[in-house]
C-alpha cells in the first residue's frame, strides 16, 4: 500500500472511532469480566456437543514476569489453580524451560529401569540388538515427536545401550 493510501485508512478511521470507544478499550478489565469471559469459553470449545470447560481439571500458567498478586487475582477470578511448572500432560511436560536434561531424565529412568531388569548373559547378541531396538528404542519414540531432546541425554542413552552390549 502506498503512503497515501494509508494515511486515507487512518483518516476514515478517526471518523469513524470516538474518543469514547479508545476510552473504553483502554479501561482496565474487571474479575467479572474475566469471570464471564472464561465462562463463556465452554461454549466456543464446542457448541454442538455442550461441551464446556471443567474449572476444577483447568489451570493457567503465568510468565515468570507476571507479577504474583496479579497471577493471584486472575486464579482467583477464573477460579482456576496455577499451572504446577513440573506438571505433564499425556506423559510430557507441559511447560518446556530452560533445563531441558532436567527435564527429560525421566527417559533415561525409564531405560535403566527396563534394562536392571534384563539378564544380558542369558542373551545371545542378535537376542540383546532385537530387545533393544523393540523395547528400549521404544520408549523416548513419542518424546522425539514432540520435542527435540538435547544431545547430552541422546549421548546417555547410547552410551546405556552400548553397556548393554
């Protein structure tokens, strides 16, 4: 769009919006409000269904920014709780930070724990590669769709499974 044409959009526009309506969008928004709001998202989830928003399963995450009495305020008009920062959502974590080893430890668990109880003498080499691949492989398969690990756990893992062997 050319200069002129856009100082012709902001022209119609200040005919057409007062100073009344600037006023009110730049009014603070009240707990009822929000309350309202919030209530009113259960029938924009699905209508057709009567689906709605369940408080009591629902939380929010706030930024480490926000201020604490405002997270407060605003669990309290949602009547929400916050969002417990090592919470997880379908065996993920929900909030991604900046400890990403931290975070996915549970895979490397998750592996020692199958493996302590493997017997690798009792296996022949084709036997312990087709239980690997099968068993332990497995397992960070729907974490690595989702997120991308970091190298120093991929290394870990490795070098568990070369121990294995």
């Amino acid at each position: 769009m050319d200069p002129r044409g856009f100082q012709e959009v902001i022209e119609v526009l200040n005919t057409v919006v007062t100073d009344e309506m600037n006023s009110d969008l730049q009014a603070p928004v009240t707990d009822a409000e929000i309350y309202r709001a919030s209530k009113q998202l259960g029938g924009l989830k699905a209508p057709a269904s009567g689906q709605s928003v369940n408080f009591e399963k629902s939380s929010v995450f706030f930024s480490s920014n926000t201020p604490s009495l405002l997270s407060k305020d605003i669990c309290d008009a949602l009547h929400v709780q916050p969002t417990d920062p090592k919470a997880k959502y379908l065996g993920l974590p929900s909030i991604y930070g900046k400890l990403k080893s931290e975070l996915f430890s549970f895979l490397l668990e998750k592996v020692l724990l199958k493996m302590q109880g493997w017997k690798q003498k009792l296996l022949s080499q084709a036997g312990r590669e087709t239980l690997i691949k099968s068993v332990i492989q497995a397992i960070p398969s729907y974490t690595m769709q989702c997120y991308l690990l970091p190298k120093n756990l991929l290394n870990k893992l490795m070098t568990y499974v070369r121990r294995f062997f």
